[in-house]
C-alpha cells in the first residue's frame, strides 16, 4: 500500500518556487481596483525575493502540502473576487465635488463615530494632501433622482464628510453597481477599515431586512459572508427601545455579548426595563456604560441622585479622550489625556463654554 501510496505522490508536480524581482518605483497607472484591494503579503512578496521551501521528505507530507497550497490558493482568489465585486464596470478614479454626493441610505456611522481622535487625524491628512489619498467608491443617480445630488455613497462616508468639511475635492471611483452589490460593498469595506460598533451594525443590518433587501437574516449572513449568530445579536441590540439605546453614554458603548442579556429582559420585563432607562436618563448620573447595563438589568440600585460620587467615566478611547468624575459635592472634573486638548480645542473648548456659561 505505501509503496503505491509512494508512486502517486510523485507524480504530483509541486509549482516551482521562483524569486519574485523587486518592484519597480515607477508610479502605475490609476485603475478602478487593485490599488484597493492589494494585501501586505503580496506587497512583501514583490519585495522581496522568494526564500527556498523545505520539501517534505515523505508521500504523505507531498500530499499534504500539495492541498494546503491549492487551499490557500482558492481562498485568495474567492477573497479578491470579493473585494472586486463592487467594482464592475467602474471608471477611473475621479475628482468630485464632496457637495454633490449624498449618503446611502443604509449610512451606519453614528455621530459619535466622528468625532474621536481617528477622524480627527483622518481630517488632517486629507487637509496636508489637499484631497483623500484613498478614494471613496459612489454610484451614479439617475437623472431626475435627487436635486441635491449626482451620486450616492458607496463606502467612504468618514473620507467623504472630511473633504466635505474642508471644502475640497474628494477622490471616487464611480462604480454601476444595483442596491444588493452597494450595500454588500460598504458592510466589506467598513469591517476591513475601522470595525462599525455594535449597535451600528445592527442598524445597518436593520434597515437592509425592513427594506426587503434580503427575505431572511440567513440569506443576509450568507452574502456578506458573517457569522448567522453575529447578525442576530447585531439586530437584537438595534430592535432595543430607543430609550433603552439613549440610557448609554453613548450607542457606541454597547457590546455584543449584551444582546441577550437585554433581549431576555425586554421580553420578560419591557415596562420595567424602559422604566429603568427613562430614570436613568432623567438622572443624568455619570455611569459607565456596564454600570448602566447593571442598572438596566435590575442588578444594581445605585442611587440615581447628583449628589452621589459616581465612578470616572471615560469619554473616547484611552489616550486619546478624557475623563469625567463626579464628586459628592456636586463638582465635575474632566480630565484630558496628554496630547488630546490641543491649543485649537482649548480655544474652541473655552469659547463653548464661555457661551453657555453667560447664557445661564
């Protein structure tokens, strides 16, 4: 038997390792894709030239290298035709005007996720380079469609609303794709770049089931290619009562794991439940968002009253927000992280401030 074994596997012709040359540093011309869709491996195999590979010493170790290549080959090429999906029939890259574009109407940012410290740098790179390096990808509208607008977002809403801000030119690749393919390509493109939270996802899948999108969360998870559980904890979190949702700090604070948590609450004890998120929110009391969830679960009857100490409540993430505490004689302290209040924030800090503090 092993030696039959034997014959076959060497007739299994392994594909030859070549070295790869370096690239060259000529610019290549602007296409619709590639440039999007390159990975760091194969930026470091054109790099750098192809190290020799052990070949194994027996059939079985032939074999099984043989269908670890094909394997990883197949998965590359599935991941690519992906990624490349979206982009069918697009044209180069072009200069639009940030003010003629809308966004789709599957949007998923929250406004809380522009204003961290990854936006804000964001913002300022595409002000040093006077446009966005990375172009967004947008859709045509028909004529007639909308007045406002030319085009609709594809992916690209942060890079888009910061060209929008500062008046410039923002960078697209103009893709005919139908309503299917756009929001399949932004839910991609938002999980590689900066993960939606929670919540965020869970709107966004929302709003594709209520618009008949997709007849099922089965046929949803299987073309964004995600997880069946994933999306039922995602839609668990975003069909809570909004007054639930606004009990947080923020949406952005909610997390996975408390999806079922709320939902066996919400089913067991909806009155109670929006009862404790209403007082919450008319307390105004500075919590975490697990010492909200503790509240909103019944575990936890802290005394709601301002005058109570509060633990430190983060504001943005560590070392790039602040820190807010209350204390028992009603006082509040914010306390930025080193670097976050620049001399622009200050100033723009002081004049809020100022305003409101004269208006009382």
């Amino acid at each position: 038997m092993s030696k039959k074994l034997a014959a076959k596997a060497s007739l299994i012709q392994l594909p030859p390792v070549r070295p790869v040359p370096v690239a060259e540093s000529s610019p290549s011309p602007v296409t619709s894709a590639p440039a999007e869709t390159a990975t760091a491996p194969a930026v470091a195999s054109a790099v750098a030239p192809a190290l020799p590979e052990a070949r194994p010493k027996t059939a079985p170790g032939s074999m099984a290298v043989f269908m670890a290549s094909q394997s990883a080959a197949v998965k590359e090429a599935e991941e690519l035709r992906l990624k490349l999906r979206a982009f069918d029939g697009a044209v180069p890259m072009k200069a639009l005007d940030p003010r003629r574009i809308r966004a789709s109407r599957w949007a998923n940012r929250h406004a809380d996720a522009l204003a961290d410290k990854a936006y804000e740098e964001l913002r300022a790179d595409i002000a040093a380079s006077g446009t966005n390096v990375q172009p967004i990808c947008v859709r045509g509208l028909a004529a007639g469609t909308d007045a406002n607008a030319d085009y609709e977002l594809v992916f690209g809403h942060r890079r888009h609303r910061a060209c929008l801000e500062l008046g410039l030119p923002v960078q697209a690749i103009i893709a005919d794709i139908d309503d299917k393919g756009l929001f399949e390509a932004m839910e991609r493109e938002n999980r590689a770049r900066k993960n939606l939270s929670a919540w965020e996802q869970g709107m966004m899948y929302r709003r594709a089931l209520d618009s008949g999108l997709y007849a099922s969360q089965r046929k949803l998870a299987e073309s964004v290619g995600v997880d069946l559980s994933l999306i039922s904890k995602s839609l668990a979190l975003a069909r809570l009562p909004d007054s639930v949702i606004e009990a947080f700090p923020s949406p952005l604070d909610v997390q996975f794991r408390w999806a079922q948590p709320l939902s066996e609450v919400l089913q067991r004890d909806p009155e109670g439940l929006v009862a404790r998120a209403k007082e919450l929110r008319a307390a105004k009391a500075v919590l975490s968002a697990k010492q909200v969830l503790e509240v909103l679960l019944g575990q936890s009857q802290k005394p709601l009253n301002r005058s109570t100490p509060v633990p430190e409540r983060r504001i943005g993430r560590a070392g790039q927000g602040a820190v807010l505490t209350g204390e028992a004689d009603g006082r509040v302290t914010l306390r930025f992280d080193a670097g976050v209040l620049t001399e622009a924030r200050q100033a723009a800090l002081l004049a809020w401030l100022q305003g409101h503090l004269d208006s009382e």
